[in-house]
C-alpha cells in the first residue's frame, strides 16, 4: 500500500508542476483562500487513483465535496488528502509546497506521505515502521534514509508558518525563549515544517493559529515514527481526526 501511494503523491505533484512552469488563474474560496488548476488537477488525479486502488476506502479532501459528519462518522478508516498543501507558497512560486496523503484508522493517522514536487523530496511513514526521507525521489537514484529526532542537541531551532502567524503563537515563542534561551528561527511553508521536526533540523513547530485536519494527519505520523510528537497545546493529547469540526485545536509539534 505505502508503494503506491508513494508513486500517487509523486504523480500527483507531476500534475502540480505542469501549472507551475506556467502562468495561472487564481480564485478565491469561500473562506478567501486561494485556488489554482493545479489544486484541481491533483485532487482528481489523487481520487481517481485511490478510489481505483481501495475502492472500499472513502476519501476526505481538502478540495473534495464536504461530507456530514453522520455519513463520516461510521468510517473506521478512510483518506486524507491535501492536493496542494500551501497554495500561498505555490502562487509566489518560492517551491515549499506539497502532496500530503494520509491513512487514518479509528482517529489516528496510520500512514502518511508528503511529496514536494519542486523540491523533488519524498517523505513517508508507515505505523510502527519508521519515517524515511528520500531525494530525487522522481528517478529514485538515492535510497530512502531513515530519519530519526535528535533530543540531546543543544543548539534548539523553531520552524514557523511562512504565511499562518497569529498572536497566541508568538506569545508561545516567548515563553518558549524563556525556557531555553535563545532560539533559532526558519519560516517555511507547507507541511514541509513538519518534516523539518522529523529530520531533527527544527525541534518545534508551535502552530496556536487555525488549521484543518489534512493539513497535519501525513505529517503528524511523519513526526510520531521519527521520535517525535504533535500535541494539542492545552491537554497534551494526540491529534485527533475526522471531528465534527474538522478545525485541528491549538498545537506544538516537538522532539
């Protein structure tokens, strides 16, 4: 299964960079987020090959028709999908944007790939099997390694929201100084911060601003099989998926 949905997020995020190399129309969603062709062309690239693969798996996208929570609520284990996780960084063109698929069983991600098409970087999880990172992923010339968290540095580093900053989240950085002295920061977008945990290049990702439920299920397990954790803020719980409200709460990814 982690095979092919390897090779769907990196297809995927083909059809991603034909728009990309070229100019684009935007629109605005109802929330006023943005939306490209190239949103479209991989969330129907993505459903078409999931749904022939495991058709008796249901898939919950980003881009895909809402579905009510009674329908929703009686899946055990289903898909979710962000086609193109930062469309902010798409539209400037500064490549930090990805593919993210995840598999969730009884509220808990199993599974997870983030492909970053103009990176060409592949990163991937299985439950209980690791998280691995490969290069040049499109000819896999280079092995996938496997990537592990590193708690003993002493050098702490914090990865933000490129485009997503709120007030709650610097008030935390704060404190979070406070704690460890000082602290290095990199902005980047996408789910892309997640990964950068999983590497042990960042050691938090406090992200106290709103986010939606497939924008963290592949890069939480990511994080999770690398040795790290995604916590709500408040409780210190998991992240939990496919909520009546499919707002995550309040979270601080770390290792």
């Amino acid at each position: 299964m982690l095979d092919k949905v390897k090779k769907i997020a990196i297809s995927a995020g083909n059809e991603i960079l034909t728009v990309y190399k070229k100019d684009f129309h935007i629109e605005l969603k109802n929330d006023e987020s943005p939306l490209t062709t190239a949103d479209r062309l991989s969330q129907n690239f993505i459903q078409k090959e999931l749904s022939a693969y495991w058709d008796d798996i249901p898939i919950l996208s980003e881009e895909g028709t809402s579905i009510p929570y009674h329908e929703r609520s009686k899946w055990e284990t289903f898909w979710l999908v962000d086609p193109l996780d930062g469309t902010k960084e798409f539209i400037k063109k500064n490549d930090e944007f990805t593919v993210n698929i995840a598999l969730i069983h009884k509220g808990h991600p199993i599974l997870g790939v983030i492909y970053a098409p103009a990176l060409d970087i592949l990163y991937f999880a299985k439950k209980n099997k690791g998280a691995f990172k490969q290069i040049r992923a499109q000819r896999s010339v280079d092995p996938p390694v496997r990537l592990q968290t590193d708690s003993e540095s002493k050098h702490k580093s914090v990865v933000i929201s490129r485009s997503h900053m709120s007030k709650e989240t610097n008030s935390f950085i704060r404190d979070l100084e406070k704690r460890e002295g000082e602290l290095k920061f990199s902005p980047i977008g996408s789910s892309l911060k997640f990964c950068l945990v999983a590497e042990g290049v960042a050691h938090y990702y406090p992200r106290l601003a709103p986010t939606m439920e497939w924008d963290t299920a592949a890069g939480q397990i990511i994080v999770e099989e690398a040795g790290g954790s995604v916590l709500v803020h408040e409780t210190n719980s998991k992240l939990l998926y496919n909520k009546i409200h499919l707002t995550n709460p309040p979270f601080v990814c770390e290792f």
